[in-house]
C-alpha cells in the first residue's frame, strides 16, 4: 500500500515538473516569437533625426569647414616663406667644381646646403583683400548651416502636419464607418421584422461600402506621407515607424491672436541666415574683385639666404681633404635682397581674372537681391496660411457646434421615420466635413506658427 502511495507521488512529481518545462518553453518560445516594438516618433525626434542625417546639411557644414580652412590661410599669407634646400653629389669624370672654380677630373664629392627666407613687403594690399573675402565667406557658410537647418526643419514640420492629419482624418472615417454600421444593422432588423424599408437597407450598404473605399484610400495615402516623412529623415524605411499625435489642444488659443505682417517680416529679415549668408557672399565678392585688381600692381618683396657647401676636392697645404664641418663652417655665404617685380605681360591672365571677378560681384548682388524676394515671399505665403488657418477654425469651431446639433435632430427624426434617407445622408456629410475642417485648421495653425517662427528664428 505504502509502496503504491509512493509511486503515485513520484508519478505526480515526474508531471508537475514536465509540465512546468512545457510552460517555460513556450514563454520561451512567445518570448522568441514576439514582434519587434513600433519606434515611436514624436516631432521633436523628427527634427533631431533629420539634422543629424540630412545629407545637404552634412555638405554645408564641410563646406563651413573649408571656408574656415582658408580663412586661417589668409592670415597665414602675411608671414615669410620659409624654405630649406640640400643635396649631396657624387661625380666621376671632367666637371666644373664652383668651391675651387676650376675643372676638376676624377672622382669627388660635394653637397650645397641653404636656408632662405621671402617675405611680401608691398603687393596691392592683395593678402588684405583676400583675408576680408575668406573671412566673409566663412560667415557666409556659417548662416548658409542655419539656413539648411531652417529649410530642413520646415520640411520636416509640412510633413509631419501631413501625416498627423491623415490619421485625423482616418478616425473621422472610421467613425462615420460605425455610425453607418449601427445604421445598416438597425434598417436590416426592422426590415426583418416588416416595418423597415428594403431600399433604406440597400443605401447604408452602398454608404458604407462608399466609405471603406475611402477609408482604404485615406489609409494609403497615410502610407504614402509616413514613407516622405521617413525620407526626409533619412531613415531605414523597412523598420516598423509609428509617428505619434502632437497634443495642440491647449497650444490653439495661444495663437489666434493675430501678428502684424510688418513685425513678423521685420523680425524675419533681421534673423534671416539665408539672407546674411548672401550679404556676405556679396561682400566677399567685392574683396575679391578688388583683389584680383591688384594683380596689375608692382610687387615689392625681401629675400635673405643662408648658404654653406662642401666639396671633397677642397684641400688644406698638406694636400688633405678639409673636414666637412669645417668647410661648413667656413663656406657660408649670406644674402639679403630686396625684389621689385613689375606684370608688364602674362597672356591676358590678369585682366580676364579681373573680368571673372568683376562678373561674379555682379551675380553675389543679384542673388542678395534674389534672397531678399525670396525670404519675404515665403513668409508672406506661411503669414498667409496661418492667418487664413485661423480664420477658417473660427468658422469652423462655430459650423461644427451648429452641425453637430442638427445631426442629432435629423438623426433621431430619420430614426422615428420623420424624414427620408437623403437628409439623414445631406447632414452626415456636412457634419462629416465640419470635422475635417476643424481638425485640418487646429494643425494648420499649430504648425504653420511653427514654421513662421522658424523663420523668425523662435523655434
């Protein structure tokens, strides 16, 4: 007895513990198994994703580092050239020697060391023009940085916006879906019953038919923004990406007071790195006209030279060879010479240069005048956008209040078989649309303020 009791406990262990391994297992395997997590990205990791990858941006701070490079340069152009020189020959044969300034036969040795220095004392202020230009061209790629970065996060906020209102705009379809489904189920119940209408039964079908197309389409088109967006940030577009809602509910009453166009244009032009950016351009182009203009000019400059030699057939009275040190020491030669160089001809090179230049002044003036235009037409067109955003929510929020009530009166008339399917139908619609707009102005508003104080340098 005592034995059969026993086996049964062992058996009843033998199965707790094989049934508690199944269970790890299969944690093990849900765990295994689980699908990857959806990367959340909120506006804020938008704009910082984009500004580390974009590409153009990557160029134009290496181009900012160039400029820097040849800004150092500039200033580095009003020291001395400093050179070293030094060679060691081995001659064998009938050949001129300069130590002993006679023709020498035979095997010998000799080697000329020198150490010179040139520095530009006068050249038409050309190192001063040049260092004026790469100075201005460094402050041109620098605001030409801000520049990318104020075009790629006005990118960034458009597309956002509109990935933002597609989802708005799906959950306007779906519930217009569930409100058609209760309709049709409520018509094909009372239809059953003999008290519905067949044709009531057949338009919600063809309605709700209507609108899961336009849902799939609303959905598609939300794939097709979402994959923009993630093009814009340069991103892995085969990993699974969930653009999160931008909570605005608080932040719309903020902004419906209205800006005069003259301050925000003001406060525009006044930070606008394009706009610096082609100033200096245009600066730096002057500078360089000038420049090239003293190309035509004399050239004054001052060369000193330090020189030693050795020469293997240079002998002392004993008829031996005199240390190299020592003919080191002794065979220096020294100079300091003062050089006129005056362009008499040099194949038009000068004068088409300063062609080119004066050419390139006149196009740097031009684009200044181009980014002038271009700064106010886009904030006149964002001003425009926000203020007519803010005009149509007014209207809106005022369209949606009134609609809203007489949906609810058609719809409990329609319910009672007070009034037919088409002003049930005309009503949906409207309050269907009074939606749409209230949601596109709320993010219209939102966003293109913070697009305008991109360019107003507020963001």
């Amino acid at each position: 007895m005592k034995i059969a009791i026993v086996k049964r406990m062992v058996l009843l262990m033998v199965v707790v513990a094989t049934g508690l391994e199944s269970i790890g297992q299969n944690q093990d395997s849900t765990t295994v198994n689980k699908p990857a997590e959806k990367k959340i990205l909120t506006l804020d990791d938008c704009i910082a994703i984009a500004m580390k990858n974009n590409i153009q941006l990557k160029q134009t701070r290496n181009n900012a580092h160039i400029a820097k490079a040849n800004n150092f340069q500039s200033i580095m152009n009003f020291l001395p050239n400093v050179n070293g020189f030094g060679n060691f020959s081995l001659n064998n044969g009938t050949s001129f020697n300069s130590n002993i300034g006679q023709f020498a036969t035979g095997s010998n040795e000799s080697s000329f060391l020198s150490v010179s220095a040139n520095m530009v004392l006068f050249n038409g202020m050309n190192n001063f023009y040049n260092k004026k230009a790469t100075s201005l061209a460094l402050e041109s790629n620098v605001n030409l940085i801000k520049a990318q970065e104020q075009t790629v996060q006005a990118s960034v906020l458009g597309s956002y916006l509109a990935v933002v209102l597609d989802k708005e705009n799906i959950k306007i379809s779906e519930a217009r879906i569930d409100l058609l489904s209760l309709q049709l189920e409520r018509e094909k119940k009372r239809h059953s019953v003999g008290v519905g209408n067949l044709e009531q039964v057949y338009n919600f079908q063809s309605q709700l038919a209507n609108e899961n197309l336009r849902l799939v389409n609303l959905q598609n088109q939300l794939l097709t923004d979402q994959l923009t967006l993630l093009q814009i940030l340069q991103i892995e577009v085969s990993r699974d990406y969930e653009v999160a809602p931008y909570p605005f509910d608080e932040e719309v009453e903020s902004v419906l007071e209205k800006e005069k166009y003259a301050e925000v244009l003001e406060e525009s032009r006044a930070y606008s790195p394009s706009l610096k950016s082609a100033m200096a351009n245009a600066n730096a182009a002057h500078y360089n006209f000038k420049r090239t203009q003293t190309s035509m000019v004399p050239t004054v400059s001052l060369i000193g030279d330090y020189s030693t030699q050795y020469s293997s057939l240079l002998r002392d009275n004993a008829d031996q060879v005199i240390p190299i040190g020592e003919q080191y020491e002794n065979l220096t030669n020294k100079g300091l010479e003062l050089r006129l160089t005056v362009p008499i001809f040099n194949n038009y090179r000068n004068k088409t240069n300063t062609q080119v230049s004066k050419l390139n002044k006149e196009n740097a003036e031009l684009q200044l005048d181009q980014a002038e235009l271009d700064v106010t037409n886009t904030v006149q067109r964002v001003y425009l956008d926000l203020i007519n955003a803010q005009e149509t929510y007014k209207a809106a929020e005022d369209n949606m209040v009134a609609l809203n009530q007489s949906f609810e009166f058609v719809k409990t008339r329609y319910e009672h078989g007070n009034t037919d399917f088409y002003t049930y139908l005309e009503s949906l619609n409207n309050k269907n649309r009074a939606e749409i707009e209230l949601v596109n102005a709320k993010y219209s508003i939102i966003f293109r303020k913070k697009i305008l104080d991109v360019y107003r340098g507020l963001l």
